[in-house]
C-alpha cells in the first residue's frame, strides 16, 4: 500500500452521515465564529509591542501587509473549504490531493499550531487578567502565575479558563456556539468603545514626532517608520498570529446548515472585517499615546488610562478577556473536529470519534484536546509558543494553497461553490508571502518545529499505516 495513496474524493464529499454530530450552524454564526477565533490577542495585546519593538507608528502598515497575506490564504482556503466541505479541514483536502503521508503531516503540524495557538492565547488571557486583579490590588503568588521554565511552579489562570472551555465544549456546539456569540458581542462592543473613547484624543503628531530609544541613544524622530522598512516586515510576522484563527472555520462543515455558501461569506468576510478593525485601532492607538510607550501586556487599556479614562481602561480590560476567550474556544474546537474525523479514518485510535449520546460531541476529544491545552498553557512560556504557533499555522496556509492548485489540475469537473480569481497568481503570492514569514520564524523556533516533525513521520510508520480502516474503493 503507497504510502501516497489518495483518497476517493466521492467519498469524503459525502458526509451527509456525519456520525451524530448536529448540523445547526448558520452563516451568521459562522461569521461571529470567525470573529471569535480570529481577533483576540492580535489586537489586544500584540499591537503595542509590535508597535514599540517593530514598526513604530507604522504599525497600522504591518497589520496591512499581514493582513493582504491572509485575504490571499482565505481565498485559496474558501475555494477548497467549500468544494469539499468536511470537518477534516486541511487533512481531508490533502488526503484526496496529495495523498495519505502528507495529510497526515499536515494533521500532524496543524494538531501543532492550534493547541499551541489555543494555548498562546490562555497565557495572553492570564496576563491580562493578573494585571486587571493586580489594579484591584489583588496579588496572585507568583508560583502560581508562571510555568517552571520561568521560576514558578504552574500558570493556574491560563489553566482555569482552558479548563472552563473544554467543559463548554462538551455540552454541545450551539451551546459554545451561543456562550461565543455573547462574548464576541461583548469584545465588538470593547473594541467599539475603545475606538469612540480614543477619537477625541487623537493627535496626528504622535504619528510623525517622538523621541526613539534605538540602540540605546535616545534621539528625536520625525519619522513613520522610525525602525525602518525592515521593522514594518518584521512587524507584519509577528502581527500574522492575530490573523490566525479563520481556518478554524472550515472544520465546522459537517455542523453548518448550508456549507457551500455559508463557508465561502464566513471565512473571506471575517478576514476582511477583521483586517479593517485592526488597522483602524492600530492607527488609532498609536496616535493617542506615544508608541514607544506600548510595549506592555495590556497596550489598549494603558492607552486609555493614559488619556484620563480608567472607566473605559477597565471596560475595554474586561472585553480583551472575553475576546480572548473566544479565540480559546473556537481553535480548541477546531481541533477536536479534526481529531474526530482522522480517528474515523482509523489514523488515530477509534476512541477519539465517540460521540456523547447526550451531547452531540466528540467528547473523548475534546477532552484530550482540552487537557493538552491545559498543560502547555500552564507550563511553557508565552514567548516560545506564539512562535511556533504562527510557524504552524502558515505551514498549513502554504499547504492549502498548493492544494488548491493540484485540486484544481486533478479534479476541474467538480462544482466549486466559491472559485478563486486568478488562482495561480494568488496562491503564488500567498505561498511567496507566507514561505518568507516562515523563513524569519525558523530561525527563531525551528528546532521545535523540526523535532515534532520526526516525531510525527515516526507515528506514521509505526502505529498510522497499520491502522488505517477506510477502504479503497
Ligand atoms: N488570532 C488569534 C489571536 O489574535 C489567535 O488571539
């Protein structure tokens, strides 16, 4: 049996049996899904270091850059989303295209990127939240607040919230479906707030006048881009992590009513919606306070504090968290969905495809995806993980946009619900944009990234190719 042995796609094109799980969600939902998963620490926390470290006031311009590379992803992932629409995701697409060994990787990496994002995403949220109760003059020990690699035992916060979610999660998908349209609500009404509360403020001159500590000598500037450039592309790399998150909408196939269409207005409309959000508080931001203040861990609420309003500081506080926990919540589901769907291939143990006969979840997945989650988040540092979860995540995009084309080449016949426009120039660009973001970051994280790499190939060979169940046909 090769290991390159492809899947009919006619077989996973039908998943009209979809083991249990209830197709419930609408558009609508699937676009506040979106929003969930995507804005989170991207706009509240990342924004000010990248601002303060990277590009200066030009922030607003990597947000631009990071952001056109993702409407190039999106379009390349809505076409293929939407043709094959199964909770497998980016497994499924490359196991019909480029057969079984890379989907497995691709599953394998991507199983990477989302627990680790997720996880990322739980540390951001317990550092906003040690701050917010550090405000209210409530000090959490220090042993409790950071994992052993940074002098304390376990970070209980990011641990606690983690924990809360997978039990979300459990007790149904229009269940976290609804806790997730409440708390994007209220983080679409932080952001608002903060943008109505900044406006008044806004002094253009914080964008062109200021003083930069660069290498050490302070000196005044009247410049944009005070780190040149090449700290605007810089800056682009690490603000992608806040774009990440859209993909996650594309294991919701076997749950939405309308698949086809509804995956197609979701994933490009919440990528753009969320682009233009972003620029605008970027630009915003950095023209209320000076942007070499903002390297801290909570840059919208100082902003405001700054500007003599501490009501709309802890209003906006309070919305990060919630807006955090949506992106928790939406990628720990995603990667259940996948989970679900290889254990139904038989590529992991058949355990992790049990549906609650109550619930409607694969809970025996959610449960082990929440736990990993869990342990990551209170044990490792924030730092590492944010990197290597952008390395992640833009391996997969690179993978989708290859497989667009190679689906495009083997399979023209089949109706696309969503066809991209001019699909070689766009999935060359995505490709070129993300393999240079990918560049930057191996140099940083590579090494993990390559140990989970062997470790994947070695399951594959050990334990994979000898349980695999579904039959050629
Ligand atoms: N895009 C997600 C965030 O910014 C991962 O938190």
């Amino acid at each position: 049996m090769s290991i390159f042995r492809l899947k009919p796609i006619e077989q996973v094109m039908d998943n009209k049996d979809n083991g249990g799980l209830c197709r419930t969600l609408t558009a609508f939902d699937l676009f506040l899904m979106g929003i969930g998963a995507i804005v989170g620490t991207g706009i509240f926390v990342i924004t000010g270091v990248t601002a303060a470290e990277m590009s200066g006031p030009a922030v607003t311009l990597s947000y631009l850059i990071a952001g056109i590379a993702c409407i190039f992803v999106a379009l390349a992932y809505t076409e293929v989303a939407s043709m094959i629409p199964t909770s497998g995701s980016v497994y499924a697409y490359a196991y019909v295209s480029l057969g079984e060994i890379v989907a497995w990787i691709i599953a394998w990496m991507t199983s990477l990127y989302l627990v680790v994002s997720a996880s990322t995403v739980a540390s951001g949220w317990s550092g906003y939240m040690i701050s917010i109760l550090k405000s209210a003059n409530i000090e959490m020990p220090h042993m409790l607040t950071r994992g052993p690699f940074e002098g304390g035992l376990v970070n209980l916060p990011a641990m606690g919230i983690t924990a809360l979610v997978t039990l979300v999660l459990i007790r149904g998908t229009k269940e976290s479906n609804n806790l997730n349209t409440i708390l994007v609500f209220i983080k679409m009404l932080a952001i608002f707030l903060f943008i109505v509360i900044a406006i008044p403020s806004f002094d253009m001159s914080n964008w062109f006048h200021h003083y930069v500590d660069y290498n050490k000598s302070l000196f005044a500037s009247s410049n944009f881009t005070p780190f040149g450039l090449e700290g605007v592309f810089a800056g682009a790399g690490l603000v992608f992590f806040g774009y990440n998150g859209f993909d996650a909408l594309a294991s919701t196939a076997e749950e939405c009513k309308n698949p086809e269409k509804d995956l197609t207005k979701a994933i490009l409309g919440s990528v753009i919606a969320c682009m233009v959000l972003y620029m605008l508080v970027a630009g915003i931001l950095v023209g209320i306070v000076p942007f070499n203040e903002l390297n801290n861990a909570s840059p919208l609420s100082y902003a405001l504090s700054k500007i003599g309003s501490n009501l709309g500081s802890a209003i906006v506080g309070s919305g990060a968290l919630t807006g955090m926990t949506t992106v928790i919540l939406v990628q720990t589901y995603a990667q259940t969905r996948i989970f679900y769907v290889m254990s139904r291939d038989g590529l992991i143990p058949k355990i992790f495809s049990k549906v609650h006969p109550k619930f409607h979840t694969p809970h025996i997945s959610t449960l082990t995806i929440g736990g990993c989650v869990m342990l990551i988040s209170g044990l490792v540092p924030l730092t590492i993980m944010g990197s290597v979860a952008s390395l992640g995540s833009l391996f997969s995009f690179v993978m989708v946009s290859i497989i667009m084309l190679v689906l495009r080449k083997k399979f023209p016949q089949i109706q696309r619900p969503f066809k991209c426009p001019t699909p070689y120039l766009v999935a060359g660009l995505a490709i070129t944009l993300c393999s240079y973001l990918i560049y930057t970051l191996l140099l940083k994280v590579g090494v993990y990234f390559i140990v989970w790499l062997f470790i994947g190939i070695s399951i594959y060979f050990l334990y994979v190719r000898k349980n695999i169940i579904w039959q050629s046909v």
